[in-house]
C-alpha cells in the first residue's frame, strides 16, 4: 500500500506535465463579444482600454 500512494503522486504529476505541454502549441484565438446589438466586438490589439461589466440576474 505505501508503494501505492508515490506511484499515484508521479502519475498525476505526469499526467499535469503532459496537459500543460499540451496546452503550450495552441494558437491564440481572437478574444471577442457580442454587444448589446449582437455586434462583435473584438478585445485585442485595441487602441483604447475596454472595460466590461458582468451583471448577474437578481432573485
């Protein structure tokens, strides 16, 4: 049982290792949102800041 447990740890290890690299060559996608028109509205390579609010419904 104590053999268990360091072999369960490296796995896991691993196994994050491998997401983490796996997640390194993916190509950026172009962060956007949608306006109250339902026009996009694209967040990079902006001249000016954009500042966003988030409103939760109320129950």
């Amino acid at each position: 049982m104590k053999k268990v447990y360091p072999r369960l740890l490296l796995a896991g290890l691993l196994a994050l290792a491998v997401m983490m690299l796996a997640a390194c060559g993916e190509e950026e996608e172009e962060l956007a949102l949608h306006d109250e028109n339902y026009e996009e509205i694209s967040l990079v390579n902006k001249e000016q800041p954009t500042v966003l609010f988030h409103f939760t419904g109320v129950g």
